[in-house]
C-alpha cells in the first residue's frame, strides 16, 4: 500500500510547483474498455509502439530543415520518443516491472502499450499561444492478445516563454510538459482499471 501511494505522490509533485503545466482543457476522450476485460493482477508493462508520424514540425522551427542536425525533424520526433519512454519507466516503474521489448514479458501477466502522438512542433515565435497535443492509447493482455483499453488525451498548453526553466532539461517545450501530464493521467487510470503488483 506505501508502495501505490508513494508512485502516486511522486508521479504529480512535479506539477505541484508548476501550475502552468496544468491546462482546464486537459481531458479524456474516446475511453474504450474491454466488456471481456480481466481485471487480473499485473505484474510488468511494456512500452512498445510509438508512433511519431503524425506530428508535425513547422519548416520554420530553427534549422529543422538541415538534414542530420540535431533540430531536424526526425531527430526531434526522437527525441520525444525517448522522452516518453523515460518518463515512462520512471513512474510506472514505481509500481510495476517495467519492459522495453514485448518478447521479455510474452505469456507473463503484463500489459502492452502502443502510443500514437500527434500535435506540432513550431518556433516559440509561432503566433499559437496553445500548444494542442494528442496521445492515442492502446493496451493488450501480453497473455491472451486481446485489447484491453483505449484512451485518448487531448491537452492545451500555454506556450512557455523562452526563458522560462524547463522542468525536463530539454528544448522540446510543450512537449515536455504533455508527457508527463500524459504519463500522470496514464497511471492514474490504470490505478482504477485493474490490480497492480505492489
């Protein structure tokens, strides 16, 4: 029980102290879950697919049409794939086993996850004030194959001024904030929607 609660006290005091992070507008849509769902205990999760193609980098954002350089597009839909699967294994890991290959956790009581983001990633000169981001969720039993869930967040987030300090020590802005907020609404819900491994 100290476990559940420490998870969840260390996945939202990051956003204590940072109220910008927060949005009204922060919201689940398009919730799905299983009629056959088995509320088993599970004991590891699995991170898999991520799915970048959807967003969009403006042309204009600095240097991101130079090829290899490390603002370009596909460096920066990188970038926030690994930051995501960071975040990731950093909260969920509190409470379950943590996997970065479905084949580590096939036939053991585990769920998969895919994850397809989509939004822009544009110069703070961009006259957007709100930062619209998607994640689009989808967990399957490791054991039986079968889709577990699905949830869709849609935040809106107050574009950060330049100088203001970023809470993950990147560049990537919005971004950063939305995946953490993602990460805290993920386990959240999957808090109420099944029984985990403490």
């Amino acid at each position: 029980m100290n476990k559940i609660i420490l998870f969840f006290c260390i996945a939202t005091i990051g956003f204590i102290c940072n109220f910008s992070a927060f949005s009204k507008d922060t919201q689940f849509s398009n919730t799905w879950l299983s009629p056959n769902i088995d509320r088993k205990t599970y004991e590891a999760i699995c991170i898999d697919e991520i799915d970048t193609s959807d967003i969009k980098v403006e042309t204009d954002y600095p240097d991101s049409a130079k090829v290899g350089d490390s603002n370009g597009p596909d460096k920066i839909r990188n970038r926030i794939t690994y930051q995501l699967r960071n975040r990731f294994k950093q909260v969920l890991g509190l409470t379950l086993d943590v996997k970065t290959n479905k084949n580590d956790i096939a036939g053991s009581k585990a769920l998969i996850v895919n994850v397809r983001l989509s939004g822009v990633v544009a110069d703070e000169s961009q006259l957007n004030f709100l930062a619209n981001i998607s994640f689009e969720s989808e967990l399957f039993d490791a054991q039986s194959g079968d889709k577990v869930f699905t949830l869709s967040n849609n935040y809106k987030l107050p574009v950060m001024k330049k100088s203001a300090p970023n809470p993950m020590g990147d560049d990537l802005g919005e971004w950063s904030r939305a995946i953490d907020l993602w990460v805290a609404d993920f386990a959240n819900y999957l808090k109420h929607q099944i029984n985990i491994s403490n």
